[in-house]
C-alpha cells in the first residue's frame, strides 16, 4: 500500500502547491492586515493529516513552504511561513489525535497559529513590539479563514470516503 | 491508516473555541472603535528607532529601499522595492497604535500617542 500512499502524498502536495500559488497571486486580503494568510494550501496539509499521517504531512508542509517561498520572489517569507505553519500544523495533528473537535474548528486553531507564529517571528525580526494589536486581528482573521477552509475540507473527506474505503479491500 | 477519529463538522470542545472567537471579536471591536488620533510616526529598521516624525509636520524619510511619507496627518508607505508591496497597500495611517510593516525590508512604522494601545505588548 506503500505505492499508493506515495501517489496519494505527490497529488496532495501537487494541490498544496497549486493553492499556495494561487494565494500569493491574490492582492492581500485586507490591506490593514499586513501578511494575513488565507492559508488555501493548509486544505492539502490537513487532508494529508487525516488520510496519510502525520510523517507524509510533515513533508508536503515544509516542501509547499519552501517552494513557493523560492518562487514567490520573496525567500526571506521561508521563514515565516515555515514559523507559522510548523506551529499550526502541530496544534492541528494534536486536535485530531484527541479527538474532540470538530474539523472546522480544528482547521480555525491551525488558522489561528499560522497568523500567530508569522507575526511573532516578524515581532521577532523587526524587533517592534508595537506591531502586536495585529495578533488579534491576525488571529481573528485566521480562525475565520480556517474554520471556513475546514468546513471544506470535512465535505471533500466525506465525498472520497467511499472511494478511499473500496481501494483499501 | 491512522487511529483517528472520522471527521465531524462539530464536537463538543468546539465550545472553547467559539468562547476564544468572541473574546477576539471584542478585542478587535475594541481597538478598532476607541477614537485615538495619533501624534507621532516611529520608523523603526531592524528594530532600531530610526526617526520620530510628528503627524502635524508633513515630512518624507527614506533609504535605498523603501520611501515613508508624513502628509495632513497621516503617514504612509509611498515606495518601497520588495516583492509583495503589501506596505505600500496598507495606505495611510493615522491612528494610535496602527503601524505599516514592510517584512522584506524589515521596516516598521508605528503611530505612537495618547490612546496608545499598551496593554497587549
Ligand atoms: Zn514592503
């Protein structure tokens, strides 16, 4: 089943990349938000998560972050993205793992912690501290944006339920 | 496969982040309504403070990457050479506690005065 799951993990990234793409095509969201993420390629992470794990998710988080960091024009985001979303993606596996969440919710704390770990990294960086009235907005802007994209995700996991169960026999 | 849970649009401990929502909803409700005009824009380069312009004086500080314009009170990021332009697309700013942030040229600028939003920092 090896084989399967590799295919399976090569069209998710190839779905986190797409999206990720397209997001950094996109004019930012809301111009008073500086460096809001949609988090559109998160829907490929979380899919990972749910159908293959959290070892082949791990990968396609840090090969999408890194990819389009180099061909967005802006490598130095590499790092905030990759701030953001390791933190996002480890509150997002331990949800799953305990169970008690719905998706939606579970993709809104992912939201929420990619938007945190970006801008504390650029707190960080820019060594300004007066630019942290922004975690909030961030952070509300984030949980919206993930519980939406979770929502989205929970119908395309029920939609290929069956076709996933019938390749497993 | 993993020892997951099936996939439910919602559980019982969803409450605890709805209760976090509406405590950011308020946050934001109430940073975005106290009405606090700001005095002075702090440009900060690396987390150096590197110049301190009063709202009432237009004035225009610059380097080799990007251009911060103080104009009728307001100040804002005219030009700047990084890829993504999202301080340029912030426009102007005039209130206590907003700031234009430009990530690539690690430049920072902040709106400090009277209803200074401290709390959080
Ligand atoms: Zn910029």
């Amino acid at each position: 089943m090896t084989t399967k799951r590799l295919v399976r993990a090569a069209i998710l990234l190839a779905v986190a990349l797409i999206l990720g793409f397209l997001e950094t095509l996109l004019p930012p969201v809301f111009p008073m938000l500086p460096y809001a993420r949609i988090g559109l390629g998160n829907a490929a992470v979380l899919l990972a998560l749910l159908w293959l794990g959290v070892p082949y998710a791990a990968v396609i988080l840090v090969l999408k972050s890194v990819v389009i960091g180099l061909f967005s024009g802006a490598p130095t985001m590499i790092l905030y993205s990759l701030a953001g979303g390791t933190l996002s993606f480890a509150v997002m596996a331990l949800l799953l793992r305990i169970g008690a969440n719905g998706l939606p919710a579970v993709s809104a704390a992912g939201g929420i912690l990619h938007n945190l770990g970006q801008i504390l990294v650029a707190i960080a960086v820019t060594g300004t501290a007066g630019i942290a009235v922004l975690l909030v907005y961030l952070s509300l802007f984030g949980a919206v944006a993930g519980g939406v994209i979770g929502v989205i995700v929970y119908f395309v996991d029920r939609a290929t339920l069956r076709a996933r169960k019938e390749d497993r026999t | 496969m993993s020892s997951l849970r099936p996939p439910a649009l919602f559980r019982i401990w969803d409450v605890a982040l709805i209760v976090l929502l509406l405590v950011l909803v308020g946050l934001t409700l109430y940073f975005a309504l106290i009405p606090s005009s700001g005095e002075e824009a702090e440009i900060y380069l690396n987390g150096e403070k590197v110049a301190t312009l009063p709202l009432s004086v237009d004035a225009v500080w610059h380097n080799e990457h990007v251009r911060v314009v103080v104009s009728g009170g307001t100040v804002c990021v005219s030009e700047s050479d990084c890829p993504d332009k999202v301080c340029v697309a912030r426009g102007a700013i005039s209130r206590a506690g907003e700031s234009v942030v430009c990530l690539p040229n690690r430049v920072v600028v902040v709106i400090t005065g009277e209803g200074e939003v401290e709390a959080i920092s």
